[in-house]
C-alpha cells in the first residue's frame, strides 16, 4: 500500500470515531429507530425506547468518506506523517467514543 492511500484509511478511521460523537454532542437530524411501532423517523433527540444508533453511523461514515476522499486528493500536498502516530490517533479517538458512551450508560438513573 502505498503512502498516499495509507494516508487516506489512516483519516477516514480517525473520522469516523469524530463524526459519531459530533453526531450526539451538534445534535444533529439523524435516523431514528422506534423498535415498538417498527417505524424510521428523523429527529435530532430521541427519547425514551428510540434508537439513533443507525442515524450516528450514517454520519460517521459520512464523515469518514468525506475526510479519506479528502486525504486522498491532497495527498501529494501534504507533509509527511508517521503511521504510528496516525494509528495511535485512530486508537484515542476510538478511545473517546467508548469513554463517551459508557458515561452516559453510567450516569443513567
């Protein structure tokens, strides 16, 4: 794999994890799941049994093909990186997410 396209994963794994939590924290319309009605719906808060879950995914993902794309076209324009340091980023940011989830899960009454 050459560095250009390493370069391109390495940011879209970075993104993804960014744009799951930008997700909830910008309140964002999204895809919502109602399990009891079996019904998709918009919103940006749902409440009680409602899932976002497919809402904050269909995000991530969109950010992470916007930002890899965007590595992608810039790739030659870039400064040099350390895929050790692009990785251990990937792995805080992942990090963050599942800090982020299980305090809303803890804190729960």
């Amino acid at each position: 794999m050459n560095t250009r396209a390493l370069r391109a994963v390495l940011a879209a794994a970075a993104a993804f994890p960014a744009g799951y939590l930008l997700a909830a924290g910008l309140a964002l319309p999204l895809i919502a799941y109602h399990p009891v009605e079996r019904r998709l719906f918009i919103t940006s808060q749902p409440v009680g049994v409602q899932m976002r879950f497919y809402g904050d995914v269909l995000w991530a993902t969109a950010a992470a093909i916007a930002v890899g794309l965007a590595a992608w076209a810039l790739g030659p324009r870039l400064p040099r990186f350390s895929p050790l340091g692009a990785a251990a980023t990937v792995l805080a940011l992942a990090a963050l997410d599942v800090a982020y989830y299980l305090s809303r899960l803890l804190a729960a009454p």
